[in-house]
C-alpha cells in the first residue's frame, strides 16, 4: 500500500529527528501502535468506540457526538485518538476522563495491526476526511466496524482523490457507514467509490456546541481580559493565513480613521506565526500585545492583541464587533465562520470558501453572511458595521438564525454509529 511505502521511507530520518531534537519523544510509542499497560487496563465499559479526530477542529466535532453517544449508550467506553499535540492538548483538557485521550498510530501496518489488537475497539470511527487505507483494511480483517462520521470531501481534494480512484474505492467498500454532512460530500465520496446504499446526510456536528458554548461567562471574562470598557468596538481577524495580516492591517489603517478606538485582535491559523506578525504590527507604528501577555501581566494597553494560544477564538468572537474570517481572501479554501455567527455577530469572509461551502450555505439561507472580494471591500464594509451598530446587529442576529438552523447534527452522527454496533435494534 501506498501509505505503508511512505512510511518505510520517512521514518528512519523521522526517528534520528526524534532523537536529535527530543521532539515526538514522548508519544513515538503511540504512533507505532504501543500504548501503556494501564492505559489499556483503564478501558471500561462497553461498546469501545474508537474516534479519530486529526487536531483542535476535528475534536470539537468528536466532543459533539460523544455527548451524543453517551446519551444513546451511557456505559459505552471512548478512546479518542489525534494527530496533532495541540489536538491531544485539547481534548484531554476538554475531555478529561469521559475519554481516553491517545495519539493515533501511523497508517502502517504493523503499527495499525498492534494498535486495534491492544485497545479492542468495537467500531472505529473516523471524522470528516481521515481515510487511511491500512487502518481501515485491518479493523475490517479484525471483525471491528468502521465508519466516516461527519464526512466531508471539499472541491480542492476531490480532485487528487480521484487520481487514486481504484485505492480509495478498494479502501472505501470496507467501510461500514457514510454519515455525510452535505448533499455535496455525499455526491463527492460516492464518485470516490463508496457504495451509496451506506451514505447518509446528516448535517455538520461541529455547529452543535457553539450555542452551548456562546454563554454571558465567556463574553464578560474576555471583555476583563481585553481591557474593554463602555462598548469599545473590536475588530476580530480570526483563523487568518499568511499574506492576509498585511491585508488585515491595511484595513485596521482605514477603521481607525473612521473609529480611531478600535481594537483589532488577530487570531492566526498557525499561532507559531504570532511572532512573523507581530513584527509586521510594529512596522506599521502599531503597539501590539500577545494573548499569553494578559495573562502575564492582567492590562492591556495595545491597539493591537495577537492570540497565540490554543483554542480560545471562539471565546473571543464573543466580544467583536465586527468579525473577519481568515482563509478567505487568499486560496485555501476559509474557515469556520458559523463559530462568530454563533454569538450573533456579522461575519465577513473572502471569496475562496471551498472548505466550508456548508456554513456559508447556511449563512446564504438566512442572509447573514458577507462576503467580500478583497481587501479594498473588506474595510469598506467592516467600517459601515463599525460605524452603523444596528445594522451590524440586525446582520448578527441573522447569523446567529443560520446556527441554530443546524443543531441535532451531532445526534444524527451518533444514531449512524448506533446502528452500525447494533443492526437489529428498533431503535
């Protein structure tokens, strides 16, 4: 297999990389498949399902559907594996003992074989696009179910997938269920090969938490954090990619012209690149702080924040005025907009939005979404929101509409998973 060729080739340099620089030291054992014995010995309860999320993004979406899985079987056992370290961060810090938090083994075969051999999960569940041949092939020899929970298949990765059409089709006719989350992706990974009798659309799962998560607490505790005081505006850049802070400054320059007060806080996608662009801040003439500066020092006197933590953007959109989505006006394919639309906020984004034609869908139903086609027209209209509070909440109310249109997704999910363990209930 293509995946087991990659990795006989990469992980002789990965190792001496490990050892030289004490990276991945502490979970080389998980990726190659070997877990602790109490880790294994800690697993009770029955059905063992085993859900694999990739980073932060994907555990948001597992949390929704374990919430979900506990309510259809409440003495169920959840292993709950990721790629990333942020990712593991996250969901044992969300998580904590309502799930055994692990890294996922490399899609190797030796590695996968010992992996599903030791923790014994009953269903392995894999969200949104993680289709790993190896893994999938080896629950399938081992007897344990399998399924895609929340898939999605964007425009940008049809593309290569059907390039290897016979090795996802031969990948694909193993897996037990496709729980979908738009007509698209279910059109999309039948044209990759999966039998269209176990494909079912079920909405994004991922949208289920934001409601819950967009309480009073959170809003009052970043308006501390930030200083915030007598309706100050904010303008909030958040999951932004390379080459858009300087277009996102550039549009900072114009609002202050017009709203000399306002605070911007940029969110970067990556934050390993906060100190990139805090030097473009400073460039500019502009005062900035980072996130884990508050916490420091408890005041803020900056025009500017950068957030160069894990996992507290949503908190954050909670006290924007205005709300830019990142990955939008530069070709990737954007983010999440739905996690400002959930505290009712008016959410502007790019053009390029390939990756979440979902949200904007919803967001196009209500019509309380902006898009915008450059930079340009990115501060004309971020200024008239800025400038025009009514209109900016008669636009957020719309957005927050297009939120709560999709809750019961990650219920749905859950019952596809149900029914794979449990084929003859009546349920």
């Amino acid at each position: 297999m293509l995946s087991s060729i990659i990795f006989i080739a990469f992980f002789p340099p990965f190792w001496l990389y490990t050892r030289l620089s004490g990276r991945y030291s502490d979970n080389l054992n998980q990726r190659l498949g070997i877990y602790p014995d109490e880790l294994v010995e800690g697993l009770a309860g029955s059905p063992r399902i085993w859900i694999h999320a990739v980073s932060v993004g994907e555990v948001s979406v597992a949390m929704a559907v374990i919430e979900s899985l506990f309510l259809l079987m409440p003495d169920c056992a959840v292993i709950l594996s990721t790629t990333t370290e942020h990712g593991q961060a996250f969901a044992k810090d969300k998580l904590g003992s309502r799930a055994v938090c692990i890294y996922a083994p490399v899609d190797f075969v030796i590695s996968v074989r010992k992996a599903l051999a030791a923790l014994k999960p009953d269903v392995l569940v894999c969200l949104e696009t993680e289709i790993w041949p190896n893994w999938l092939l080896e629950a399938k020899r081992m007897g344990i179910k399998t399924a895609l929970v929340n898939g999605r298949i964007s425009v940008r990765s049809i593309k290569g997938y059907l390039k290897i059409r016979p090795l996802i089709k031969a990948t694909l006719k193993h897996v037990g269920a496709f729980s979908m989350i738009r007509q698209a992706d279910a059109k999309r990974i039948e044209m990759m090969g999966a039998p269209p009798a176990r494909i079912e659309i079920n909405g994004n799962a991922k949208y289920d938490l934001l409601l819950q998560n967009a309480d009073t607490s959170q809003q009052t505790k970043m308006e501390r954090l930030f200083s915030l005081k007598g309706g100050q505006p904010v303008f909030v850049a958040g999951s932004t990619r390379s080459s858009e802070e300087e277009i996102v400054l550039d549009v900072y320059q114009k609002i202050i012209q017009a709203v000399p007060e306002t605070l911007l806080i940029i969110a970067p996608r990556h934050i390993q690149r906060a100190h990139q662009i805090s030097t473009l801040v400073k460039d500019r003439g502009f005062s900035c702080q980072f996130r884990t500066d508050l916490n420091k020092n408890g005041l803020r006197t900056a025009s500017i924040v950068i957030i160069d933590t894990i996992g507290d953007l949503q908190a954050v959109y909670s006290v924007a005025s205005v709300v830019f989505c990142g990955g939008s006006l530069v070709p990737l394919g954007g983010q999440n907009v739905l996690e400002a639309a959930a505290w009712g906020k008016p959410v502007l984004y790019g053009p390029s939005m390939e990756d979440f034609l979902d949200a904007k869908e919803l967001l196009d139903k209500t019509g309380g979404g902006i898009q915008v086609k450059d930079g340009r027209d990115l501060a004309e209209k971020a200024v008239y929101y800025l400038t025009n509070p009514d209109a900016a909440d008669r636009i957020g109310a719309l957005a927050k509409k297009a939120v709560m249109s999709n809750q019961g997704s990650a219920g749905k999910h859950a019952d596809v998973i149900y029914r794979l363990l449990y084929p003859n209930s009546s349920f």
